[in-house]
C-alpha cells in the first residue's frame, strides 16, 4: 500500500539531494571544524557555505547572524532566555495563546520567576488579536515572541506589523517561523525582526538541527555555554553533515518559494479542503480561509473523534494529525483550538493535512474517497452524535 503522508508540518521526508550532500561529511570529510588540518578546514568551509545558504533563505544582511542549533526548541528557548538576560531590569514579556510549547513552556518558566506575563489572544479563526497586543506593550517590555504561522491551523500572523509595535516599545522582537519556512518568503530585513528560529526536519534537512537568526547589534547571551564554537554563542562541536543538509535544503526552500510549487501544493490542498467541506455535513474549516501557508488545511468534523478517524486514515495509509491528544483518559482539545473558541464536539474532530511538493493530485484523490464513509461510520457509533 503506498503510503499517502500528509503531515508535513510534522516533519518531512529528508530530500535526496539533502542526504547526498550530507554523506562525505560522515565519512570522508568527517574533520572537527575547530581542528588545523585539510580535512577539518573542509568541514568549516561546508559549514561556512551552509551559513550563507540559511542566511541567503530568509533574506539575512550577514552570514554570521546565524547561529545553528540542534532544533528550533533550542533556538526559541535561546532565543528567549538570552532576551530576558539581555533586558534584565525589564519584567514583562508577550507572546500569544497559540505559541508552541517551545515557547509557551519557558514563558511559563518565567512566569513562575516573577515575570509579568500577557498571553495574547486570537478570534474565531485563528487571527491575532491587535488590540489586545497594543494594550498590552509598554515600556516595561522586554521581549515579544508571536509565531509566524501557526502549525496547527497554518494561520499567518501580521509578524512585520507586531515586530514594528514592539520596536516602538523598545523590546526586543523574536518570531518562531518553523512552519513558514520554504511555504512563503520570508525576509528579516524587511520586517522588524531581531531574532527568528528555524527548523531543519520542517523543510526536508533531518530532525537535529535548526538555526536562530540573531540581529547583528542585538544583545546576545549563549544558552547552551561550553565551548568557542560559533563564535561563543553556541557550545558544542558542530554537527558539520547536517549543518550541510540544512544548507541545501535552504537553498530547495529558497527555489520552492520562487518557482510557482507554491501555487500547485495550494491548488491541491484547496481542493482537498472544498472536496472535504462540501461532502461531509457538519465539516468545517479551522483557520484564517484568507491567510495561510499554502499547504494545511486543518478541518473539524463534528461529532466524532479526530484520533479515531487518523486510526482509519490509518487503514489506507494515509498519515494526517489531530488537533486532540488523549491523555490518561480524558480528551483535551489542542490549546489553539480551545484558544479559537472552537465548540468542543467540533474540536475533538479536528484533523489536519499538511502537504509538501511530494503530494500527488491522486493522493487528495483517494483522501476524498474513504473520508466521507470513515466519518459516516465514525458518526454512527460516536457517543458525540447523541448530543446533535
Ligand atoms: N515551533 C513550531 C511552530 C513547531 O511547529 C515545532 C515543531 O513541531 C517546533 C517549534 C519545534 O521544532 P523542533 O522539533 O525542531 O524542536
């Protein structure tokens, strides 16, 4: 059975050309980039290309602002201890309701410190609230942290319009951009950013590695402290093959972005996602329907249970994610969904695609075949459909 992935914003399959570049390094060019030899120096050579690679992707004015890490939880954990440090008379920090738990999970740390903490909200679907993020700024701020897109829904947050606010109030502006990596363009110069994450395994390079794109200028403190490698504002030898991966994969990304794959993996979750909603009654969208990254398409079906319908996906091979996680027994909605507002019979239904440039128009095909049985035999059986 061919498996049908579609839960890219996951994690993604490493490129061929990915894996090929990365094989010498483990083993022929396999030197420490701090060592004095030929073979160390084309480590630190491939390691330098790599840089300009991932600087090249989002538009960075000098190589040396990136700073690789071993996943974006490194980088958004960096990021913001590093920007509390920095500002450490300042005692207040933002971020939204719907971050990661790489980023929600150390506000809470600091929260527990004495931090003054305003999680900000969103609408019905999905959107940033301004006005409460206006509220909220003052001079006491020191440092914003708002996702780019949401991984869940796909929803794009205005981050150049919240970086520009949080600029005016003197603090310092990080932004988690994982899942918009290679899926629009991303430019740090254009926008207000002084800090932003990334992570390798969203965009085709393997899980272990990731970057943080540090402002040159910005007040910087190490997080993970050891050694002199990049340039002391990351302990621990460099991981030189898949710094490498990354490096082609940026550049993949980079080609993604301008060559109109884009355009063709929207046109596939756009019918996906009219397909779903116009023949499964009670199915509706999560999400801004105007502004998202070009391949999620996160959907509710009311009534039922989302792990129970990826368990008959399952049966097809076809691999999606639900927006609730069962845990000892009771069933907790996602912490975006319930920030939505989304009516629990709905958001305990929630599945989402996630496409890549691998998705084929018959694998939406067969998607839009099996769904509209599994929930109609899911709805025959659920407890939820008493409550209709
Ligand atoms: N931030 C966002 C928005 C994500 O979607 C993820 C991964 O799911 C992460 C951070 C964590 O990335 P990593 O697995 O590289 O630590």
């Amino acid at each position: 059975m061919k498996t049908i992935y579609l839960d890219n914003n996951a994690t993604t399959q490493v490129a061929p050309a990915v894996t090929e570049a990365m094989l010498p390094y483990f083993t022929q060019k396999y030197g420490n980039a701090s060592s004095m030899y030929p073979m160390a120096a084309e480590a630190h050579h491939a390691m330098e290309r790599a840089r300009a690679q991932v600087a090249a992707l989002i538009g960075a004015a000098y190589p040396d602002e990136i700073i690789f890490t071993s996943c974006a939880t490194e980088s958004d954990n960096t990021a913001i201890f590093s920007a509390v440090r920095a500002y450490a008379q300042k005692k207040h920090i933002i971020t939204s309701k719907v971050e990661h738990p790489a980023v929600l999970h150390p506000y809470k740390f600091l929260e527990s410190q004495g931090y003054k903490v305003d999680y900000i909200g969103v609408d019905a679907n999905g959107r940033f609230d301004m006005d409460q993020y206006k509220a909220a700024l003052d001079a006491n701020t020191a440092l914003v942290s708002v996702m780019w897109a949401n991984s869940e829904t796909g929803t794009i947050f205005p981050v150049a319009e919240i970086a520009a606010l949080a600029k005016e109030h003197g603090a310092l502006f990080h932004t988690d951009a994982v899942q918009v990596i290679g899926k629009m363009p991303v430019n740090v110069q254009e926008t207000k950013i002084d800090m932003l994450s990334l992570s390798g395994h969203k965009f085709h390079a393997p899980k272990g590695v990731g970057a943080l794109y540090v402002k040159r200028g910005t007040r910087f403190t190490e997080f993970m402290m050891g050694g002199h490698q990049e340039k002391g504002r990351r302990g621990g030898t460099e991981n030189i093959p898949y710094i490498v991966g990354l490096g082609v994969a940026a550049e993949l990304a980079q080609k993604r972005v301008s060559d109109g794959s884009l355009a063709r993996i929207a046109a596939l979750r756009d019918r996906l996602q009219a397909g779903l909603l116009s023949s499964i009654a009670d199915a509706k969208l999560n999400g801004d329907p105007d502004n998202r990254v070009p391949n999620t398409a996160n959907i509710s079906f009311g009534y039922v249970e989302g792990e129970a319908i990826l368990m008959h996906l399952n049966e097809y091979g076809i691999c999606a994610s639900s927006g609730s996680a069962c845990t000892s027994g009771s069933l907790e909605p996602s912490h975006v969904l319930r920030a939505m507002g989304v009516d629990f019979k709905f958001a305990h239904g929630s599945v989402r695609f996630s496409l890549s440039e691998q998705t084929t128009g018959e694998d939406v095909d067969k998607v839009l075949e099996v769904m509209p049985g599994i929930i109609e035999n899911l709805r025959k059986i659920s407890p939820f459909s008493r409550m209709k």
